[in-house]
C-alpha cells in the first residue's frame, strides 16, 4: 500500500511544526542560547513554495542556526531564494485575457504565459518550469519552439 503525502507547498501548516522541530534538533545541548525565529523569519518560510520540500526546510532551518549569532533567526539569516520570492508577486491571472472575435492562435496565449513565468523568476529557467508545471526540458523546448528571447 502506498502513502500518499501531498508537497509542502500545500501543507501550510506542517511548514510551522517542522521548522520548529528541526530548530530544537539542531540546537540540542544549547539549552542556554535557545534560539527562535522572528515573526519576518517565519513569514518568508510560510510564503515559499518549498521545491525541495522536508529536506530543502530541514537544510535551511540548519544554515540559519549556524549563521545566527542572535537569539532570533533573522530573514538576513535565510537563503536570498527564499527572501527574494517573497516581496514578489504570488501569480499573475489571465481574467483581463481577451479574445478578439477572429481568434488568437493558442501559441500566442503560451508565448504570453512563458513570457510572464520569465519575468517573474527573472529568467531561472527551473523556477518558471516550476510555476508552470513542466519540466525544465519541457520549457526549453517550447522556448525553442514559440521563438521566445531569453
């Protein structure tokens, strides 16, 4: 029987838990400089997407325990993918699309959707595979195919 676990990303709230387990884990034996996340720290861990899911968190809390020399766990303290994404827009929606009534080629709407996953990961190929679902090889090729200047 096989154990269906859903990403992180969808699991907000283990997101919280298993920071704070891995916090603990990794301060064992440092019982008099406990350290804690800051409410900015954990808003930037709340709004990512975790792509590497329980490992890439499990790694991340462990560089910010070692980078910290305060009590708190800063944001400064957090990798720049993680701090960057969160001052940027979270999507980008296609209710204003408009199809004028001799149509508009379907390859146009993808040229569109890729451009915009482009600008928004500013350029990082794997990050706007990732926002559209596909693999990275899927993206080149489509790239390749639509015409689009990286």
């Amino acid at each position: 029987m096989a154990l269906t676990l859903p990403p992180l990303r969808e699991r907000n709230g283990d997101i919280l838990l298993l920071s704070q387990y891995f916090l603990r884990r990794f301060q064992r034996g440092q019982a008099e400089r406990r350290k804690t996340f800051s409410k900015e720290a954990l808003d930037y861990l709340l709004s990512y997407e975790w792509p590497g899911n329980i490992r890439e968190l499990r790694n991340v809390v462990e560089r910010a325990v070692i980078l910290s020399d305060d009590r708190d766990i800063l944001p400064k303290h957090l990798p720049s993918e993680i701090v960057d994404m969160k001052g940027k827009s979270q999507g980008f929606e296609l209710k204003d699309l408009i199809i004028p009534e001799q149509g508009l080629p379907l390859e146009e709407i993808e040229r569109e959707v890729i451009k915009k996953a482009l600008s928004m990961t500013e350029g990082n190929l794997s990050k706007a595979a990732r926002l559209l679902s596909v693999s990275r090889d899927t993206l080149r090729y489509r790239i390749g195919k639509l015409g689009i200047l990286i």
